[in-house]
C-alpha cells in the first residue's frame, strides 16, 4: 500500500494540474512572441507572476514552439506550392506561344518555297531581329534589309520575315 502513495507523489495525477485561463495564455502568448527561447530566469518569472509550477510554464513553451513550428512549415508549404502553380501556368503559357511560333514559321516556310517554285524574285534578307521580349514584328524597326533578285528594297509581310530568321538571329536565303 505504501509503495502505491509514493508512486502518486512522483507522479502527480492531471487533475491536479491547473488549466491556463484567458489572461495567463494572453501573457505567455505576449512573452513568447519577445522570445520564443525560454531561459530560465524568465521561466521563474512568470511561473511565479501566473501562479504555476515552473514546469507548466516550460511545458506550455515547448507546446507553442512545436506548433509554432508546424504553422511555419504549412505557410512556406503554402508559398512553394503558390509559386510551382504560377511557375506551371507560364510554362504552359510558353509551350502555347512556342506552338504558335513554329505555326507561324510554318506558314512562313512555305510563302517562301511558294515563291522559290513560282519563279519570284529570289528573296534575302540581312539584319533582322525578333526582339522576343517585346514581342515586336516590326522590319522597319528592327532595321531589317530585304531585297528582290533586282536589288530593289520592298516591304516585307510581317508573318512573312519570321522564317528568314534562323535560330540565333541570322538570316538564311
């Protein structure tokens, strides 16, 4: 019998323990947020100033750090799963415009074997440029150089140049 009240003495039963009321949570909330680090002077402190045993004031650090914790991880979860969504919308977005860019260098392909079969003045073009990032179509601006068999300067239909421009800006005949 005496072996089962020493055993309760070590290990004080939950209902002795005192819940935390409104107030005393507000003043741990408000001490943690300083410091989320308990040292052991503070620890005394505000056992003694919220009437509990040091250890509950420990305990209840060691709870809030812990869930602090997981609602960090779920925010920067949240942030990296936003950015991979906005990451694979553009990616789809530049598929599309890839897609529409070999359409357009199709079509331009085949004005150009069109006129090589009909007989038409043979076309070069020098110095043109696609300025990607502004998506400008402009000959004239680009300060593009097109040329009939003759040597005369004519103006060049602008889904018509995207397939003189090779891979890296150059031009081919």
């Amino acid at each position: 019998m005496d072996f089962c009240r020493s055993q309760n003495r070590k290990h004080p039963s939950k209902h002795n323990k005192k819940r935390l009321n409104p107030e005393q949570v507000r003043l741990l909330e408000r001490s943690f947020t300083s410091n989320s680090k308990l040292e052991p002077e503070r620890k005394l402190q505000l056992a003694e100033q919220l009437g509990v045993p040091p250890r509950q004031v420990a305990i209840w650090y060691q709870n809030k750090r812990a869930r602090w914790k997981t609602q960090s991880l779920e925010l920067e979860y949240n942030v990296l799963h936003q950015e991979l969504e906005n990451a694979l919308v553009e990616k789809r977005r530049l598929e599309k415009d890839v897609e529409r860019l070999k359409g357009e260098l199709a079509k331009a392909q085949e004005k150009v074997l069109a006129l090589n079969q009909t007989g038409s003045a043979q076309v070069s073009c020098t110095s043109i440029s696609f300025d990607e990032a502004a998506g400008s179509s402009s000959l004239h601006d680009q300060g593009a150089n097109c040329t009939a068999e003759k040597g005369e300067g004519f103006p060049l239909d602008q889904d018509f140049y995207a397939c003189l421009i090779g891979e890296n800006g150059s031009s081919w005949d």
